[in-house]
C-alpha cells in the first residue's frame, strides 16, 4: 500500500473528529470536538492560502491518507509561533542547592515555577496515527514530514521548536500530576480541565494558577513520579524527538506534567540534512527516504527510495506516482 502527507481540506472534518475519538484523553491538539476541529481546519485553510511567506502566528494540518483506498489513517499539525496571542505555560524545572554547616549537610531540592519562556517558538504535534496502522514508518512519515514542511517553507518558522508529549494518564483517564497539583487549586478533574482547555485555551491557568514556585517536594509520591515521564504511548515518539536533536527536560506540561522537547529549527536532523534536487529519472531509485514536492496546499510526502543520478535525483516508480512527479520536477528528500 502507498500513503501519501497531503494538506487538510475542509472534507477532512469527520476523519479529523473519528480519531479525536480514539486518543484516550490528554491529547489537547485533537479534541473530540467538532467545533474546536473546524476552527483548526479553518486556521490550516488560511494559512496554506497565505503566499506573503511571512512569519506569523498560523496552524497547518496534514493528513496520512491510504492513496489506493482513499482512507485518512493519520493526522499531524505544525504551529508556526505559540503564545503570541494566548499565553504558551509550561513548568521550568530547577534545582536549588541548600546548605547547613551546623548539621553538615547539603541539599538539592526541585522547583518547579510557571513561564511562558516558550512564548515565539515553532511547535510540531498533533500527531495521531489509527491503531490498525501503528507498522511500517508510517507513525515516522508523519512525524519527519513535518520538517520536510519546514524546510521547504522556512522562512514561516521560528529558530527554535518545540515538541510537547503526553504524559502518564491512568486506567480511568485521570492525571496523577494534575490531581498532585493544579487540581488542587482548580477544583476540576484532569478530563474536564484538559477538555477546557482545547476548546478555550490556557487563560483560565493564568487566572488561578499560583505564581510562586512549587517544591516538587511537597507532592504527592504519585505526581512526584511522573514529572517529565511520556506517557508509555508517546516512548517511541521521544526517542524519534532525540535522533533528530530534541532535548528535554528542563520544561514540562502543566497538565499532565509530561516533557516538553526543544530544538534550534536549524539543526533538527531532518530539516539540516533535507536535500532539494530535481528528479532526473524515474526507476527503482536507491536508499530508502522520505520524499516530499510542492508548496503549501500542493505539499505531499512519502517515503520512497532514491539515489544521484545525472546531477539530480532517480526516485522509485512507486514514490513518483504516490506525488505525481517525474523528470524536470523538483524534490525535497532526506534519508530514512
């Protein structure tokens, strides 16, 4: 079978809403919720329809869809800047060194303290690939199409990009973290809060959040033991975020408390070793790659192989017709 990244239409709706369904909670970039869905697909609409190439505040959605049968199996989204018109929260994690000469002892205590210090920042997520789908790279297309995007539109990016990963949810769909420590303060369960969120976004935190520092200290064992932990869903997902230069650990979700990854723009593996070439043929190509052509709204990606020839690129027959190029046309491409 051949699947092929493609830009969201206005179509997309329902298969957007079916897999909001699947998520199991926690998942605040696809919420089953058919208006929050249409504002976003209306946000994607606008922003593959801006040709200025500006840097702003925009959302792209791309979908993974089966080119043989039509299916949608997969969704991801790329936010070009957050915070710049509501506030992006995460938790700084720090540590502060106390010392008593009298009982001879040091300590190292963790602090945990609200910022926006994210505020400006690219972000990649959204990713959702259909359980029946969870082989062959297609959970890898997703994720490293969207910096074949970047690439081939830079200058609508920031410098620097985030990631952020779910973190530990329950059997019952609740959040040690949250019940730990902002639930405390909000009166609300993880679900409705997280659910609040999605629709309205973060405001309602500013609003009630203390401000002070918390020492991790004074939490919960439980919500102690999952600060900065993925969710074991999102494993793979973390270890995808490092081979491409994400590093973690200094902030974490204010939900859920899971790691939010950073990265300079530049040096992400995908988007620094991405080359664009023009295809000189078309046959059994070479290495396996992933293989993306076309500007916003006409951007798709796929994995194929390929290899230099002729002072451009040969792609595999399979890959042309999955992106409907062929000699003369230009390719972006890095390898798998």
């Amino acid at each position: 079978m051949s699947f092929v990244i493609r830009a969201a239409c206005d179509e997309d709706l329902n298969h957007l809403y079916k897999m909001a369904k699947l998520t199991g909670g926690g998942f605040t970039n696809l919420p089953p919720d058919r208006r929050s869905l249409k504002a976003k697909l209306d946000r994607s609409h606008a922003a593959f329809a801006r040709s200025d190439g500006g840097h702003a505040e925009e959302l792209f959605v791309l979908m993974l869809e089966n080119v043989e049968t039509g299916e949608v199996r997969g969704t991801c989204q790329i936010f070009t800047s957050v915070g710049q018109r509501v506030p992006f929260y995460s938790y700084r994690r720090a540590t502060e060194t106390k010392r008593s000469e009298e009982l001879d002892r040091t300590i190292h205590v963790e602090l945990l303290s609200l910022c926006n210090d994210l505020k400006g920042c690219s972000e990649v997520g959204g990713l959702f690939l259909h359980p029946d789908e969870r082989a062959g790279g297609l959970g890898m297309l997703l994720a490293r199409s969207r910096y074949l995007f970047i690439a081939r539109h830079r200058r609508r990016f920031a410098d620097r990009i985030l990631a952020e990963l779910r973190g530990v949810i329950d059997e019952a769909g609740g959040s040690p973290f949250w019940d730990g420590l902002a639930g405390r303060f909000f009166g609300m369960s993880f679900q409705d809060a997280d659910a609040f969120n999605a629709v309205h976004g973060y405001q309602f935190i500013a609003d009630l959040m203390p401000k002070h520092p918390i020492y991790t200290a004074l939490l919960p064992e439980g919500a102690r033991g999952v600060i900065g932990t993925p969710h074991p869903s999102g494993r793979a997902a973390m270890r995808m975020l490092e081979a491409e230069g994400f590093n973690g650990g200094e902030y974490i979700d204010i939900f859920d408390g899971g790691p939010t990854m950073t990265a300079e723009t530049d040096k992400v593996r995908s988007i620094k070793d991405a080359r664009t070439m023009t295809v000189t043929a078309v046959g059994q190509g070479g290495e396996p790659a992933l293989v993306a052509t076309g500007h916003m709204a006409g951007f798709r990606c796929a994995l194929g192989r390929v290899r230099e020839h002729d002072g451009g690129v040969e792609i595999d027959a399979v890959c042309a017709d999955t992106l409907g190029v062929g000699p003369g046309d230009e390719v972006i491409h890095v390898g798998r």
